[in-house]
C-alpha cells in the first residue's frame, strides 16, 4: 500500500513539476527600498545602497512524521514563492563607479544647479534644463555638459540594475521606481516634472 502511495505521490509531483509556470514578479518593494538609498546617498551622502537580505523561510519546513502529500505541497510551494519574488540585486562594480561619479557631480556642480532652478528633475529618471536664464552665459557650455553626463550616468544606471539582476525587461520600471524617488527626495525649491511632463517646484 505504501508503495502504492509513493507511486501516485511521484506521479503527481512529475505532474505538477510539468504543468507550474512560475511568473517571476518585478519586485517593487526592494526596488523602491533600493532606489532610496541609492538616491540618498547621491544628494546626501547618506548610506551606500545595500543590497536586500534574503530571507530564509524556516516555518515552513516540513515536521518529522507528516503526510507525504502535505510534505509534497510544503515543498512545491515555497520554492514556488521564492521563484516569483527574487530579491533585487543593486551594487555591482559597475553601479558603484556610477554613484560615486554622480555624487561627486552632484557636489561639484549639479547641486548648485538644481537650487538655482535651472535644472530639474525629469519624470523619467533623468535631469533636464529648466530655466537656463539661471545661469551665467559663460557657464551655459558647462551646464549642458554636466545634464549630458548625468544622464548618460543614470541611462546606465537603469541598465545596469536590470542586466544585473538578469531582467533586462525590468529596465522600464527601475527607470520609474528612480524617478519617482528622485522627485520624492528633491528639497524644496527644486523643480521636477509631473506626470505630464508640466514643471512643478517643490
């Protein structure tokens, strides 16, 4: 009998093994909890972005005399969940060189660009000139020259997290999360787009 019962369990696990298509999710929460410090760490110095602690699952765990098809399903089921909510990996060499070459643009120049109003924060992830009246004309050059090198640094930014986390599809939506906690983080007096793209000051 007992035989019998490993039989139809095996079968029923192939089964299953077989049919399970498991959606692997964009995992918003880490990304936002990611971007934050990423961002803080850009305009304050606050915090390198750490990377997310995975999170071990010991409730689970099947108990010593159990029935096999409930020990079947506790198995299934976790591996499942952990598949479809991966944790977001953040730092690598690459994105650490990208933090700290904007940090750095951001003391030297940015920053004061940003308080003044000729800058602003994009509803893309990016910078874009605002008001460049802000701005001396013999300083014009340079202020182009620092929005292009921060976006560049930011495009590279959103690849990087996805081709690092092997999404290369979630580029789209880490560009979002960013933008949004770009917006979210900018003090008051800076200017940063709406949804449909209008100048607002904070």
């Amino acid at each position: 009998m007992r035989k019998i019962v490993y039989g139809l369990l095996t079968t029923l696990f192939i089964a299953l093994v077989g049919c399970v298509t498991i959606n692997v999710y964009f995992p918003a929460a880490a990304a936002q909890k990611a971007a934050d410090q990423f961002i803080g760490n850009v305009l304050n110095g606050s915090g390198a972005a750490a990377q997310p602690t995975p999170k071990h699952d010991t409730d689970n765990a099947p108990a010593k005399g159990s029935d096999p098809s409930a020990m079947l399903l506790d198995l299934l089921v976790p591996a499942a969940q952990a598949a479809a909510t991966p944790d977001l990996r953040v730092q690598t060499a690459t994105t650490e060189a990208l933090r700290q070459r904007m940090r750095t643009r951001f003391e030297n120049s940015l920053e004061a660009m940003l308080d003044s109003g000729a800058v602003g924060f994009t509803n893309d992830g990016l910078v874009a000139l605002h008001d460049a009246s802000k701005i001396p004309l013999a300083q014009r050059a340079q202020l182009n020259a620092t929005i292009a090198d921060e976006n560049r640094d930011r495009n590279a930014l959103y690849r990087e997290i996805a081709n690092a986390n092997n999404h290369p599809e979630w580029e789209a939506q880490i560009r979002a999360t960013f933008a949004k906690g770009w917006i979210s983080h900018a003090r008051a007096g800076w200017y940063y787009q709406d949804a449909s793209g209008a100048w607002k000051r904070k």
